[in-house]
C-alpha cells in the first residue's frame, strides 16, 4: 500500500473521474474524487450522484466486431471499467445500442465507488491548478469559470470552445400512438424488447416541409456579444442541420430506411421521427438526434407539429450549453500531463475527446497511468492498434493542433491494416481485422499490469 502522501486527487465526478478513481483504486492507490456539486451547481445536472448522464442515455453501438465504439467498449469491459459494469447493470432496450436507465446507472457508480476502501468523496469546488501533489482534471464540459480561468492562465492562452445541444425528453403516455409505433431500424435485435426498441413518428412530405419551416423560423438562443458557436458535427442541433439544407435532416436523425408504418404498411413515409426509451419504466422517451438551441416556448410549438406528438408532455426541453476543452496536441504529454506542470494530468471531454465512453475511457487511462507512476512502475499508454489508445494517441500529439476539435472513437484514427483491399467487402474485412488486432494489442497491453496489481 503507498503511503497516503501518494493520494490521487481526481477533480470532477462524471464519468471519467468516476473511472479514473475505480481504475486508481483497484491497483492500491488512496482516491479522493473532489466534486463541487451540489455547492455548485450546474444548469444541466439534476442530482449530487456520480457520473450522471446529462444529455443522450446512450453509449452508441455495442457491435465490437464491426464498430469502434463497440470496440471500445470491449475494452473498457476487458479492463474491469466501472462504467460498463454499470452500463451493462442498468440496460435498456435499444437495437444494436447500449442505452442505460440514466438515474439508477448513476446510482450504481455512485455506490460502487464510495463502497470502496480507498475512495472518498470531497463535496468542494478547486479553483486553482496544484503546484504538488498528484492530480487527476476531469471536470468535463462544464468547468467552473473559476478553475477555467486558472487553466487558461496556466496553458497561456484562452480555452477553446463549441456548443453543445441537449434533446428533449418526452413522457410516454402524452404520445399518439395510433399514429406512432415501436419498432426498431431494420428489425434490429435479437429479442422482441430490442426489435421494438424504438418509437417512430412519420411524416409525409408536406408535413416534413412545414417541420422544416417552423423550425427554420423558431425563436433560437441568442450568443453573448463577442461569442461564436463552433459546434462538433457529432451533436449539431437539428435547426443548424436545417440550415445547411432542406434534405439534411432526411438524411440524418429523420431518415426514413428500415422502417414499416404498421398503420399504413403500403405507405412509404418520407421522414421518420424517432424516440428512444430514456428509463427502464419506459415512461420517458428522448427524440433521437433532436439537439437543439430553441427557446423553449419554440420547442413546444415546433415539436408538436410531429404527428404523434400534437399534445406531447416534456419531462425536459432541449438546451444549450457551452463546452470547453484544451488544445491537448499542444499542451498534454503521451502521459495525459499537462506538460507545464506534470504532477496533473487531464481526462475525459475537457480533452477533446467526445461522447460518455470516450470520457469514460480517457479516465480509465489516466487512472491507470497515475496509479502506475504513484508505484514507480512504467506504464507506456496503449499502442494505437487499440481503440483506447488511437484516441490518446490523436488528442497527445496525432491530431493538427491549428484545427483540433472534439473528437468521437473511429477506425480513421486507427493506424491501416496491410494485405486489405478497399471496396464494400472490403472494409468489412477491414473493420473486423482493426477489432481483431485492437483485442490481441489491448489483452497484452493489460497483461502486465495485471501482474504489478497483484
């Protein structure tokens, strides 16, 4: 056991913290996890657990054969994560998708992490970068404006920033389902429960063009004079979409494919709305790619316009928020330290990583790689082969500093397999020999540190 002088401080309790804490730990290191909430608040949290889920209930896509945060997943399950354990605790039907109960997921991290020996919770805001001591910054995209400011005068420039849009959640019993229904794209899933995971809401043409109209015409939040809103493309609001053409949002979170109306089975729809179940209740549906920057009276209209949802009850409207994150190429070391002051290292969003498991998974790497610098041992990050580690290997030095924006887990990040070739088989073969060589690189990766843990 180190002594206690080797505590890890980890600030922020969200889901790379909260890894970043469980990884520290298993391997004998002391943990106190520094949250401010809730003596400050947040405009997006809604309660003091850990790891809370504040925008989307879902982890994408659970296929680690054929997709990268599927494979990133496996491994975060492979090095005995938190979040998954909990993810995989709290499920919900979703299709091909890992979507979770949102407050009993958080409930369970919470309990699992101060059930520990070597966690312990400090309810505190930390204003200030540490000049010793070592320390773990996963305070996500919500950073106060206090500790910004002291990361901004530290890193010598000010933090980057994009808006991030949050969907509305709609009660279940307020939506007409003699015109909506459940049913998953494509019929995917193994079970009845996930082949209907999904409710659907259908437009014919001229309804979608006067949803393209209202939306194009709604009452938006307005910027504070001197800001711009540069917005990931992973989580663009629907009237952003909108505005680069009528057809987008067809194409995208309206698409039509894969779907049979049961009502009007020989009509083909040519937009489809879908929700996805937000609690394992199934009281609470969230419209599925629908981020937005609406005023909320906006909303309401707007969203009511889709048939099935004329008198739709919101649990919660969309919101905005803003979201800071380092210039990490240039700032942060193959270790994830800050590489002005090295005894802190940065985790989760903050990073330039996006999305819960690729937090969650840049937390379990700092953890990991505090624990083992805390032992004396040397624990190299992993090879980019992995999925964990093509995403360090981007935010630490891969990536163009000039243009670094937040990024999702994807095999372009991955380094090429040889002896493949292109073509529609072809990627397949591709994507499957990227998760074979990631689970062979990631298993000897962990391999010894499993050794120095025992």
């Amino acid at each position: 056991m180190p002594p206690m002088t080797d505590t890890l401080h980890i600030v922020g309790g969200g889901m790379a913290g909260s890894e970043a804490a469980w990884a520290a730990a298993k391997q004998g290191i002391p943990v106190v996890i520094h949250e401010m909430r809730p003596l400050v608040a947040t405009f997006a949290h809604k309660t003091e657990h850990l790891a809370e889920m504040v925008c989307s209930n879902s982890f994408r896509s659970d296929d680690d054969e054929q997709n990268a945060v599927g494979l990133l997943h496996w491994e975060m399950r492979a090095a005995g994560g938190v979040v998954m354990e909990a993810a995989d605790a709290n499920r919900l039907p979703a299709g091909g998708a890992l979507a979770v109960d949102r407050d009993p997921f958080a409930e369970y991290v919470t309990k699992k992490l101060l059930s520990h020996p070597l966690i312990s919770l400090s309810r505190e805001e930390v204003t200030e970068l540490p000049a010793d001591g070592h320390w773990i910054f996963a305070t996500g995209p919500l950073t106060s404006t206090a500790l910004g400011a002291a990361i901004a005068r530290e890193t010598g420039s000010e933090a980057l920033a994009f808006f991030d849009a949050i969907a509305p959640i709609v009660y279940f019993d307020s939506i007409d389902m003699s015109k909506a229904w459940m049913q998953s794209r494509y019929d995917k899933g193994e079970t009845e429960e996930e082949r209907t995971a999904y409710l659907n809401c259908p437009m014919d043409k001229a309804q979608y063009d006067a949803f393209i109209d209202a939306l194009l015409g709604a009452d938006k939040t307005e910027f504070h004079e001197g800001e711009t809103a540069g917005y990931f493309d992973g989580c663009l609001p629907i009237e952003v979409m909108a505005e680069r053409g009528r057809e987008t949002l067809r194409h995208g979170p309206m698409k039509p494919v894969g779907l049979t109306n049961p009502h009007q089975p020989d009509v083909k729809a040519h937009a489809i709305v879908q929700l996805r179940r937000d609690n394992a209740l199934g009281t609470l549906y969230n419209i599925v790619g629908f981020q937005t920057k609406m005023k909320y009276g906006a909303q309401t209209e707007v969203f009511r316009t889709i048939p099935g949802l004329e008198n739709a009850q919101f649990a919660r409207l969309g919101g905005i928020h803003r979201n800071t994150f380092l210039n990490s190429p240039t700032l942060l070391d193959a270790q994830m330290r800050l590489r002005s002051r090295p005894n802190i290292r940065f985790a989760g969003q903050i990073t330039g990583v996006e999305g819960y498991v690729e937090s969650a998974a840049m937390g379990l790497l700092a953890g990991r790689l505090a624990a083992a610098e805390i032992l004396g041992h040397t624990a190299d990050a992993p090879p980019p082969t992995t999925a964990t580690g093509a995403l360090v290997t981007h935010i630490t030095g891969g990536a163009e500093a000039k243009t670094f924006q937040p990024m999702n887990v994807n095999f372009g990040l991955f380094p090429p397999v040889e002896g493949l070739k292109g073509g529609r088989r072809g990627r397949r073969d591709r994507y499957q020999a990227y998760t074979d060589r990631a689970k062979a690189d990631w298993s000897a990766w962990l391999a010894p540190q499993a050794v120095d843990a025992a």
